[in-house]
C-alpha cells in the first residue's frame, strides 16, 4: 500500500484520488473548501464537479495541508495553474515542518500567465529540493468523467527518475486505468498544454457548423505546429506521436467533455469570451496557454498559423469566420 496526497479536489483530481483509493491505496485528498471535504467525506460524492459519480467510502477529504501530506510518499498536485504556486507554497511550508521529502507529481495541462513557465518548473521555484526526490507529470488522454466511470483509460506518466514513476504507475494501473511511464518531462508537459489551444479552435469549428473533415484537418495540421514547437523547445520527438502528445490531442480535440473543447464550441455558436467563461464556472486553460504559445511562437522562430489565428479571435477580437477563412486562404505549400 502506497501513501498518497492529492491536492485539489476538482473533476480530475478526485478521479485520480479515488483510482487511487480504488486500488487500495492510503490516499488523501485535500481541498480548500470545507463543505467539499464534509461532502466526500460524509456522502462520498463531489456534486459539483463530477455529479452522479459516488467515490470509494476509504478516499478521505481534508482542508488541513499538514494531515493530508503526513507520511505519505507521494504528493500528487491537481490544481489550476492559476492556483500552482499558492498551493506548492502551502506544500512546502507543511514539508519544511514534517522535515519531509516526497515524490512531487502534477497532473496540471497549462503554462503560467505572464512567466510562461511549466508547472513543473513553478513548482520546483517554490518546493525546494530537500522535500522533493523526484518530480514527475502525468499526462494523457483522460478525461475525468469518463474515469471515474471506469471507461478504459491510458495515461503517461513522465519523469528523469524511473523509479518515481513506475511507483506512481503501479499505485495508480487497474483492469481499466493503465499508466505507461516515458522520460520527457519537457515534452509531456508542453504538449498538454498545447493540445488545449486546438481543442478551442476544434470547438469553434463544431460550433460554426463544420463537420469532422474540418476537424482532422486541424488537428493533423496542428501536430505539425506542436512538432516545431517541441523541436525548437527541446522536447523528444517520440513524445508528440505518444499518450502525452497525439493521444491527449484527440481526446481534447473531439470530445465535449473538454472544457476548451466547450469553450470553442461556445464561440463558434456566437458567445463571447466573457459569456463563455462565466457560464462554464471553470478554469479554461487553453485561453491563457493560447497567449504563452503564441509569443513562444515569435521567440523560437516557429510558424503557428493555427495558433496565431486562435491568438487573434481571443486577443484581438477577429471574427471567427474570417480567422478560418484567413487560414484556408493561406498559399498553398507541401506538408513538409
């Protein structure tokens, strides 16, 4: 049995935590919000976040940071990128307490606003390195509602220690939950942050009423931007044909149940930006990841089209018909 922490109790989070728990592990999962650890705890349920789902009765909820994380091995961070630092903070803080060293695992999709920094990077600034062994990331296609009702899933877990990984691979693979392990920490957090900016603009082209040709189109076509990216950033170039590149792309890209995804698909249908975001109540990660990507753009000398166009409809209110009708229109060239 394996002793987890997992921090953030929101769709994805608590599907991890109760895979967890599932599987027979010590796991606490901590949160904030008091009336949400009196709900898991007392109803074994998360209405808000994953309504209709009941959680295994042994996952225990906490808003106290120290008791979430006492003796436990690993801690497992599953907050907005928006909420990194403050919790990694909290973290470190109870760490230094407990004289503490755990393995420090994320499984957040995002760049920070301003920095534009990978959360494993935000997180190593404010955890030092006495507390952590190892730091790894777990990407993928999957998508909490579909976990949490046991459909089958498979997810990369990446890191440069083999051995944090492959426990946090073994605490987490079930009959119809299984974690493969990669060493690209780099490149499995970089594409699950990109991945999110296509699932916008496959959204939007649902959302104006296209069909599936237009959307394998956009999502082969961005593989390609993903690829340049990836290559001028550093990561390995197997990663973008595996679960933490292509696999996460698909599920995001096609599936309604990706909030960037339903975000675009607000769009496309006419909302704006504000509309679309107070009515999902959730964080959109792609939009802020979508500002970072396109300046990374500029900086690496990378041709982002699809990006760009993304870039122009958020950031500079271009119609969307015309950002579509702009890329078709582009000169024609080969695919190399």
């Amino acid at each position: 049995m394996t002793k987890i922490a997992v921090l953030g109790a929101g769709s994805w989070g608590t599907a991890l935590a109760n895979t967890a728990a599932e599987n027979g592990h010590d796991v606490r999962l901590w949160t904030h919000n008091l009336n949400q650890v009196e709900e898991i705890n007392q109803q074994h349920t998360n209405s808000k976040y994953l309504p209709h789902a009941t959680l295994v009765d042994t996952l225990v909820a906490t808003n106290d940071m120290f008791l979430a994380i006492e003796n436990v091995e690993i801690v497992l961070s599953v907050v907005p990128t928006k909420a990194v630092r403050e919790v990694a903070k909290k973290l470190a803080t109870a760490l230094e307490e407990q004289a503490h060293t755990v393995i420090l695992a994320h499984a957040t999709k995002g760049l920070e606003q301003g920095s534009y920094k990978r959360i494993s990077e935000m997180i190593a600034e404010e955890v030092p390195e006495a507390y952590r062994s190892a730091l790894v990331v777990i990407s993928g296609p999957s998508h909490a509602e579909d976990v949490i009702k046991h459909d089958l899933t498979a997810v990369s877990i990446g890191s440069s220690d083999e051995s944090a990984a492959k426990l946090l691979q073994k605490a987490l693979s079930n009959e119809t939950f299984r974690a493969y392990t990669n060493h690209d920490l780099l490149g499995s957090e970089l594409f699950a942050a990109l991945k999110n900016i296509v699932a916008i603009a496959s959204g939007a082209l649902i959302g104006l009423g296209y069909g599936v040709n237009a959307q394998a189109a956009l999502l082969t076509r961005s593989l390609v931007e993903m690829r340049d990216l990836g290559a001028a950033m550093g990561a390995k170039p197997e990663t973008l044909y595996e679960l933490a590149g292509i696999g996460d792309l698909i599920v995001t890209g096609m599936s309604p149940n990706s909030r960037n995804y339903r975000a675009g698909l607000g769009l496309g249908k006419g909302k704006s930006l504000q509309q679309v975001t107070e009515e999902m109540g959730m964080v959109i990660e792609g939009v802020n990841t979508t500002k970072a990507v396109y300046d990374f753009s500029k900086m690496y000398h990378v041709d982002m089209p699809i990006t760009s166009a993304v870039y122009q409809v958020l950031y500079e209110n271009k119609p969307l018909r015309t950002a579509v009708a702009d890329l078709m229109a582009r000169p024609l060239k080969s695919e190399d």
